[in-house]
C-alpha cells in the first residue's frame, strides 16, 4: 500500500510475513531529479515484490535513488543489495554498514551464541537457525557512502539533517527536516509498541542509557509529526517520547525488585523468564529462539542499567554473569 502523507512524501507499507512487527513502514520522498528511499524491508520475495511494485508505480529510476539505511536490522536493509545492484547509491552510518555486513557471516551468530551463554542459557547448534535477522539479510557485497551527524541530505523542497540516535542499535539515525519539522524516527520512536533495548556486546555497555539519552536529545526538537517505521504517524512526539521513559522506569523497577525477590544471584535468563512479556507463548520454554534471544538482550540492558547506578551487584563465575541485590 502507498500513501502519499505529506507533499511527495509517500509511505510504502511492505509487509513482514509471520513477524510479531506485520509491517514495514519504507518512506519514498520525490524531487525533481532524484529520490531518496529510507529502509527496504526483509531480502525475501513478498517483500521485494512490493517495494519494487510501488517504486514502479512511483516512476522511480533507480539510478537516480539513494538508499539510507537508518540501522542493521534486517527488516530495514534486508534489500540493500538488491537496490545497490540495480543503481541505487546506499547511505549508511560506517558502523552500522559493517554490522549490516556481518549479519551473513557465521562468526557475527557465533559470538552472539558465545554472548548468551554468558546469560545462563543454553543454546545450542542451531539456534538462530530461524532468526529473521541472519535468514532476511542482505547476501551479496555491496558499496556505500558513509553519512554521519550533522550531515544533510536535500531532496527537492525537504533537507533532512542526520541525527545519531544510539540505543535500539549501537549506530542508528534518524532524518529531521527543521523548517518542515518533520521527523523520520525509524524505529526510535513507534506509536503503539515500544523498541527493543538489547545488548549489543560487552564492548557496547550501557545501550539503555544511550538509549534514554537519545530519546530525551529528540524530545528538544520543534517536531510536528514524526514518521515511523512501524505502526501509525505519531502526532504529539513530546507525549510519547515521555510514555517510552516511564515504561523504561517501570521495567527498571520490575527488574530490580526481581532481583530484590531472591535470596540467591539471578542470571539474565532467570530475570528475563520472570519479566512480562506480550508473547504469544505459554511459558519462557516456547518463546521461539529469535524472541528469547531479544528477551534476554532486553534484561541484559536493564540489569546493566542497574548495575551501573548501583542498585544491584553484578560479578562472574566462571563464564556466566550474575547479578543480585546490592546489600550495601
């Protein structure tokens, strides 16, 4: 489906097929001579027929389109080495474009496999067998131009400034036109579900942090609609950005009094089988391996949090990591 939201602006709805986020938000911008595409979708057919579908119905040259990427997930560069083979230039933050290149190497899963072990689970040969984001990926090789804060991107009457968003990835950006004030927030900022705050790695501590910061850094620009990724168009960013904090601070105090619940350490998967979840699953031994891996990522960052403001303890034995109440 394509709407045209604002004045050459047009939403391109590509669906994500038995995924709990149903739909992509891809948003196509039109200028006289050129175009800018923001995100593409999984590297999967029913995806890519319909990004290329609207594109044709669009009349959009390729050769004339730039691609930015705003994170690695595969839902939003599954395709962009599809575009990047048939001409389009991509635009992607350096550090974000190697982990989008890492997501077809078998050591980019190895050592997530090593980094949930460390959380007390057990994961075995093939669990991320079935995990979207090493499926849908992009496959081949691919070049492209680096972009960085403060940069500009202008496309007929809009100039977007890029805006480093970190938090739901390590690199995500994000697009604000200031004299239209509107504001691509990716997956930032949604309507109606929050964003996975997960763990990225021990060299990427503190993502909720980040993430928090982030969010309070976009609630100071003059926004009047914001475009997501998913879900609706958010009319009053200031309010939401506010929802997404306090449900941070509920989840905090949710895991802190977890860990405040026993009177023996906690791995992560021990707080994340007694948080609550919106998860069509009976119990934490059927949430499927994709949803357990984002569950565990999400305690990690919340127990870092804590951690890290002196609200729990955290220490090692052998290769696994525990946390329990600070009694000091």
């Amino acid at each position: 489906m394509i709407k045209e939201i604002l004045p050459k602006i047009y939403q391109i709805e590509i669906p994500l097929p038995k995924n709990p986020l149903k739909a992509l938000n891809s948003y196509l911008i039109k200028g006289e001579e050129e175009y800018l595409l923001v995100d593409t979708g999984f590297n999967r057919r029913e995806c890519q027929e319909v990004l290329f579908q609207a594109l044709d119905s669009l009349e959009v040259d390729l050769k004339k389109t730039k691609v930015l990427i705003t994170h690695l997930h595969a839902d939003h560069s599954g395709l962009a080495e599809v575009l990047y083979s048939k001409g389009a230039t991509l635009l992607m933050e350096p550090e974000e474009a190697l982990r989008i290149k890492a997501l077809s190497k078998e050591k980019n899963w190895e050592t997530m496999k090593g980094d949930l072990k460390t959380f007390g689970l057990e994961v075995g040969k093939n669990f991320f067998d079935d995990h979207p984001g090493r499926i849908y990926a992009p496959k081949g090789d691919f070049a492209y131009e680096k972009i960085h804060e403060g940069e500009n991107i202008v496309i007929g009457d809009y100039s977007f400034e890029v805006i480093s968003v970190p938090g739901h990835t390590p690199g995500m950006i994000n697009l604000f036109d200031r004299e239209n004030r509107i504001y691509l927030s990716a997956d930032h900022v949604l309507e109606t579900i929050t964003p996975n705050i997960g763990f990225w790695g021990y060299d990427q501590e503190k993502m909720l942090q980040k993430y928090l910061k982030s969010l309070r850094k976009v609630q100071e620009y003059p926004v009047t609609v914001m475009l997501p990724s998913h879900r609706g168009l958010i009319r009053k960013p200031k309010e939401r950005i506010e929802e997404l904090i306090a449900h941070h601070q509920e989840r905090l105090k949710e895991v802190e009094n977890i860990i405040n619940g026993k009177d023996r350490p906690l791995t992560v998967e021990d707080v994340a089988k007694d948080m609550d979840w919106r998860i069509p699953a009976k119990s934490w031994g059927d949430f499927p391996p994709p949803q357990k891996s984002f569950a565990a990522g999400e305690a990690m960052s919340h127990l870092e949090y804590l951690k890290d403001h002196g609200r729990i303890k955290a220490y090692w034995k052998g290769n696994v990591i525990y946390f329990a109440r600070n009694t000091q």
